[in-house]
C-alpha cells in the first residue's frame, strides 16, 4: 500500500462512533483521546469496518501523547513519513536462534551489513559486528557489540544514523541526551542546559539537596485531614545492603498537605520550615 505524507491533514480527519478524531494511515488507523491537558494517541488495526462504525474501546494506548489536534495530524503525518523511509531503508527479517544476552534469539532484523535486532521472548536488542561497531563512537560503544533495546539503542543510532530513520534519529537524540549526558557532550562537543536531560538535570538536583530531607514513601493520611504523610531520609538515601556494606540512614516523617505534594525528578524535598515533623501514633495539635 502506497502512502503519502502529504495526505494527513486536518482536512483529511474522520470521526470515530463515539466522537474521537482520527486518521488512517495504512492498515492502522489512529485516534486523539482527550487525557489531562493533553491528547493520547490510541491505535487500532483497521478492518473491513469504515472508521466511523468504530468506538474508542477498540483502539490501544500507544503511549504518545500530544497537546492538541493539530500536533495529532502532525505526529501521525511523521509516522508516514517513517514509514516512507523505512521502504527505502530495505530492513528485512531473518531467522536466528543465537544467544544474547536476554536469552535466545526468536529472529532477528537485519538494519544493515553487520548490524542486527534479536527479539527474544522477555527483552531484546541489537548485535553490532566489530567493524560496525567501530564506527560508533567510544563514547558510545558497548564493547561487546551488544545494545539492549530500552536506551542503548540509541547508542547505535547515533552512531550509525544512516541505518536509521528522521524519526528514531530524533527519539535517539531524545533517548541520549537524557540518559547519557556526558557521551552526548562528548560526541557532540556540546554542554546541555537545565532542561534537556533528565539525568543531567537530576544529577544537579541530587547535589544541589544532598543535605536537606528527601521523601522515599509517602501515603495519604487517614489520621489528618488533607495531608500525606511522608518518610523521609538525609539526601533520599535508601537503606539497604550496598556492595557489602549495610546502610540504615535515620528516617523523619513529614506532614505535607495533599495539593503540594508533588513528586520531582528526585522526589519530594521537604521544607522543616513549613513541613511539620510527627512522630507515627502521636497525636498532634492540628
């Protein structure tokens, strides 16, 4: 089935039984649910049933989400857009029963020359060969060619971008400066700012709060009316056994009202100045 790009548009939009936007794009077809202050993205496989004989109960989440309709024609026009790429790519699907690291392979698909994606039944990822993964910077590279599929795929779309499509090199990028800040710097002679990369940003935050308390469980409160009471630790440290050493840091609890408790990159960071400290059972003048 030929697709065009240029033919998801706004003009182009049908409405689902129950009143959803949508728009097919090949044998899927894709629908803007209304969630929060934001739309989510839900798919269905289309069938010999027209779009507007089916309801939102027969779509899936896909787990994107965008603000508003317009940038819901503009991510499923991207999808084309993928779609049109990977025809010219030439990917193909190969038989294996090769090991990894996530168990044995169940096939594989083969981007390129050397460079291979191996599903598994739990997990999977890719097998870069040697001269391939040569050529993806040391900042980069797994030495032994192996990339599991929930980050470090990124690794090898950034550095064998031309196995990949505009739209993985961009999650790539996204994927990398989030979760590998100082290889991205490295390879990309660059310094992220606050705000584009979580880790790099978290990692500020953790120094920046190494001393004050810091939320690791919290629970609504059925003793106080409208607070969430919190347990809280010297830099959120955890206790545990960590490389043969026990950790038991002391822990305080917290009262903090319900509408401001909201969780950040590190966690909740109380203020002893407005966060009343209790002792569990003790009754409080409240």
């Amino acid at each position: 089935m030929t697709i065009d790009p240029q033919q998801i548009t706004i003009e182009n939009l049908k409405l689902t039984k129950d009143g959803y936007s949508a728009l097919v794009l090949g044998n899927t077809v894709y629908a803007a649910v209304g969630f929060r202050d934001e739309i989510d993205v839900r798919d269905a496989y289309l069938r010999s049933k027209p779009v507007e004989e089916m309801t939102i109960d027969e779509f899936t989440r896909s787990g994107t989400y965008v603000k508003d309709i317009p940038s819901f024609v503009a991510d499923i026009r991207d999808r084309a857009e993928h779609k049109v790429q990977l025809a010219r790519l030439g990917r193909y699907e190969e038989r294996s029963e090769i090991r990894t690291p996530w168990g044995t392979s169940q096939g594989c698909t083969v981007y390129g020359d050397g460079v291979k994606f191996h599903s598994t039944s739990g997990h999977g990822g890719f097998k870069v060969f040697s001269k391939q993964n040569k050529a993806i910077p040391e900042a980069y590279r797994n030495a032994d060619g192996w990339y599991e599929e929930d980050s470090e795929w990124a690794k090898v779309a950034g550095g064998l971008p031309h196995l990949f499509t505009e739209r993985e090199l961009r999650m790539a990028d996204k994927t990398l400066r989030n979760w590998y800040p100082d290889a991205y710097e490295e390879v990309n002679n660059v310094v992220l700012q606050p705000g584009e990369s979580r880790k790099k940003d978290e990692r500020i935050l953790r120094d920046r709060h190494l001393k004050d308390w810091i939320v690791i469980a919290a629970s609504t409160s059925d003793t106080y009316e409208g607070m969430v009471e919190c347990v809280a630790t010297v830099g959120g440290v955890r206790g545990g056994r960590y490389n043969g050493v026990e950790i038991n840091p002391e822990e305080k609890n917290f009262l903090v009202p319900k509408d401001e408790y909201k969780v950040g990159l590190i966690g909740f960071v109380i203020d002893p100045d407005r966060h009343q400290e209790f002792t569990k059972g003790a009754t409080l003048g409240m």
